[in-house]
C-alpha cells in the first residue's frame, strides 16, 4: 500500500484518520440518538450539533496562526485531540442541556482544530512522496465504517448509554497515535511574494468554489445530525441503522483507494454536476422513502458521490487554487466557511424545521439546497 521509504510518515498518518473518523463514526449518527434518550428536544439537539460546525468559523484561522508561529504542527495537533479527549470524558456524567452545551463549546474549541490541521499536515507531510491523499484519508474511512457498524450493534446490545464511552476510546487511541506522527516543521520562506491570500480568496473561482462547498454541507446538515433518529422513528434496529450508515462509507473506501489518481483526468465541473444531482436524488428519497430497505441501500450508495467525491475535488481545487505558502489558510477557510458556516446553520435549521415540519421535509430542504448549488454552478459557467 505505501512504499518503503514513504511507510514512516504514511502509516501514523493512516492510522491517526482511523481513531479520528471513528470517533466521528459514533458522534455523527448516534449522538443526537443519546440526546434524544436523555429528554432532549430536537431543536436542543440541532443547537448542540451546530457547535461543532460554527466553531470551526474563527477557531481554525487561530490554531492556523499558531501553528505558523510556532512552527511545530504535530505538537498543535496534539493539544487539539488531546483537549479534546479531557472535555469529552465529563459527558459521561452530564444530562442537562445548558451543561451540555457548556461542555459541548469547550470540547468544540480543540475538535475544531482537527480536521483542518490533520489533512493540511498529511498533504504537506506526503509532497515529496508518491502517495496521494486519498491513500491515506482511506484510514478514516475505515474507522468510519469499522466505528459506526460497531457502535449499532453495541448500542442495539447495550443501549444508546454507550455512545460517550465509545467516543471516550476512539479520542483515547487518537491520542496514543499522535505521538507516532513525523514532525513536519515549516519552513520559513525569505521569497517575497506579491499575491496576498486575500486576494487569492476573492477571485472568482475560489468565491464560487468556496460558495458551492458551503451549500454542499448545508445539504449534508439533516444526514449528519437527524439520520440516525430519522430511521429508528421508522422501527429500524441498532444493528441495521449501523450496517447502512457503513454501506456507504464502504463503497467510499474504494473510491479513495482506486481513483485518487483518476480524478485530474476528468473536469472539475462535470464532477460537481454529479455531485449535486446526486444529492438532490438522494436527500429527497430519504425524506419520503426511507421506509423502503431498497432505496436507502441506494441512497447510502450515493454517499460516495456527494460527500467522498466532492471532499476528494475539494482538496484538489485547495491545492490548485492556494499555493504551498497560503495552503494552510485555504484549508482554514475552507473548514471554516463550508464546513463550519454551511454545516453548522444547516444544523441549526434542522432542529427547527424538524419540530416544525417532520424528517420528511428536513431532507426535502437538503435537496433543495443541492438544486440551489447545481444552479450556481451552470449559472455561473454560462457567464
């Protein structure tokens, strides 16, 4: 899977995504389940999820510049995962919402240092190797599916009261892992450059690109956070909600493994195209056919296209539009104003529309999202 000389740094970095995305294997899908169980509302729950997300709006740009001061990216990274396992351990013993949220704010502080720093420091650590990205962010897929079909079973043997232990374990061995990771200091380039980030932030293609990741992970809000609750209101079993959230996520894994490679050879427009008609497909039969085991089994399918395809055309256009010096920044805005704004008002609403209006709706909402961003983009490529 790597070669000898690249196996040092590509296996920590491998490993490090597994304990990471298995932790979100079980905070994703089952944590608004354990909400829900200890009397929360819906609304509460939306709130509660959205502060991962809305933290990663300002929270990135700071570990960004303190990372580039102190020029030592593994030892910021472990402050974030291990801050992170220290705040999650007293959800243990928490059932209030406004606790919760206090906790959930503190916990958000470090977690939302990680996904940015993680791929920005495994793209940096692998430039000189030949090792793509998606070799090792096939790690968190793994973990993913190995956390969330493990999580079902155990929450359909247990009950939802294993959800936080669960996390508790994963955030544990993410800790252990970090210490395995190859320091990659920055470099401290004397080269004068005339462009600016900001500048670079405005042109017209990272405006639209950062607009269409932002819709993007609007559309994914109601999947991440009320999926799991969505399915077992229709009967569904631990076990089965666990093996269809890892269907998709399994199918992923092949993309990441055989076709990081492939994607330069195809326009980065035609992909977005399938992105979103697959998301307007998806979010709409999961709103009004989730009760048929057929069509969520393709919808899950679909999962490899709207959230793995377009991440995998995400990090490339970073990578093209941000050069070496400012590709910490693009990662931080990219995290910030997609996955954090998108993500987290796209949580918020959720909650609300969910009381308001039922699932069915929720995920109409999603695919109409979708529909706006597949606008956008041909809009924007007639212009």
């Amino acid at each position: 899977m790597f070669s000898d000389n690249a196996r040092p740094v590509a296996w920590p970095l491998f490993f490090f995504y597994f304990f990471f995305c298995a932790l979100i294997g079980v905070m994703m899908p089952y944590i608004s389940v354990y909400y829900k169980s200890i009397g929360l509302t819906a609304s509460e729950i939306g709130r509660l999820m959205s502060t991962f997300t809305l933290s990663g709006i300002l929270i990135p740009h700071f570990w960004g510049w303190l990372t580039a001061k102190v020029g030592l990216p593994k030892r910021i990274l472990q402050i974030g995962i291990l801050g992170s396992f220290i705040a999650v351990i007293p959800f243990n013993w928490n059932d209030q919402f406004e606790t919760l949220w206090l906790l959930t704010c503190t916990m958000a502080l470090f977690y939302s240092a990680l996904i940015p720093m993680t791929d920005s420091l495994a793209v940096r650590s692998i430039r000189h190797l030949d090792v793509p990205y998606t070799r090792l962010r096939v790690g968190g897929s793994i973990g993913y599916v190995f956390a969330v079909t493990g999580a079902g079973f155990l929450i359909g043997q247990f009950g939802v009261a294993v959800v936080i232990p669960t996390m508790c374990v994963f955030l544990a061995l993410a800790v252990v892992t970090s210490f395995f990771l190859k320091e990659q200091a920055y470099e401290n380039d004397t080269h004068k450059e005339t462009t600016s980030f900001f500048s670079l932030v405005k042109t017209p293609e990272s405006l639209l690109f950062f607009v269409l990741a932002f819709l993007a992970f609007m559309s994914h809000a109601p999947f991440n956070v009320f999926f799991a609750v969505h399915l077992s209101t229709m009967g569904y079993s631990g076990e089965l909600i666990g093996l269809l959230m890892a269907l998709g996520v399994v199918i992923e894994i092949f993309l990441f493994l055989f076709f990081g490679n492939s994607l330069k050879r195809f326009d980065v427009v035609h992909i977005l195209i399938l992105c979103f008609v697959c998301g307007i497909i998806r979010w709409f039969l999961v709103g009004w056919f989730a009760s048929v085991v057929w069509v969520l089994i393709f919808t899950q399918l679909l999962h490899c296209i709207t959230f793995a395809l377009f991440h995998m055309v995400s990090i490339e256009q970073i990578r093209r539009l941000f050069p070496e010096r400012f590709a910490g920044q693009g990662q931080a805005m990219y995290s910030a104003f997609a996955i954090g704004l998108g993500g987290g008002l796209g949580m918020v609403a959720t909650g609300y529309l969910w009381e308001w209006a039922g699932g069915a709706w929720a995920f109409t909402a999603a695919s109409c999202v979708s529909a706006l961003a597949l606008i956008i983009l041909l809009v924007s490529q007639r212009r």
